[in-house]
C-alpha cells in the first residue's frame, strides 16, 4: 500500500485539526490583548520593547510621591530595627545585668 493511499481518509482530518489549533492560537492571542489593554500594561511588539510607553506627567508625580513614601518606611523600618535590638537585647540579657546597668543610668554622673 502507497504511504500517501493510507494517509488520504486521514487529511480532512488533518486539516481540520491544524485550522482549529491556528484559531485557537489566533484567538487566545486577541484575548490576551484585550487584557492588556483593559489592565493597563503597554503592548509590546515582537522584541518585547513597550509599544506606546506611558509617560505622563500625573504617572510621573505619582511615581516621585511613591518613591518619597518607600524612602520615609524604609527610615521608620530602621528605627524600628534599632528599637527591636534594644528590646532583644533586654529580654535576653541577665535580669542583674539590666537592673545594674539601669541604676548605672539614674546615678548623676
């Protein structure tokens, strides 16, 4: 039998099969798109780069706003280090050691 005789009954099928993954392809990527575009994030084109950047001057403001309040916790987060320390260091430190170094800090130098 002919290779090409036992694959004949098989093509339509075939056929079919590679047009329903091609529009499925076609159409997932459609969705894709429109949820980009709903959610706001820029499309890219075949090399991954931001079609349109959005740059606006409000983006830009909130971008510096959000910048000033990151660097405001990240100084609040290092004072609160510190004071964790301190209180670690009392809670592990000898209950004598703690009683003698806070009547060493009362006394008038």
């Amino acid at each position: 039998m002919d290779p090409v005789d036992a694959l004949a009954p098989w093509l339509p099928l075939i056929a079919m099969l590679g047009l329903v993954i091609g529009l499925m392809s076609v159409a997932g990527w459609i969705y894709l798109t429109r949820l980009r575009i709903e959610k706001g994030y820029p499309l890219e084109n075949s090399w991954g780069k931001a079609i349109y950047p959005r740059t606006s001057t409000e983006e830009i403001e909130r971008i510096k706003l959000l910048s000033q309040e990151n660097a405001q916790l990240r100084a609040e987060l290092g004072s609160v280090k510190d004071r964790l320390a301190n209180v670690e260091r009392i809670v592990t430190d000898d209950s004598h050691c703690v009683s003698a170094e806070i009547e060493r800090l009362r006394l008038p130098n």
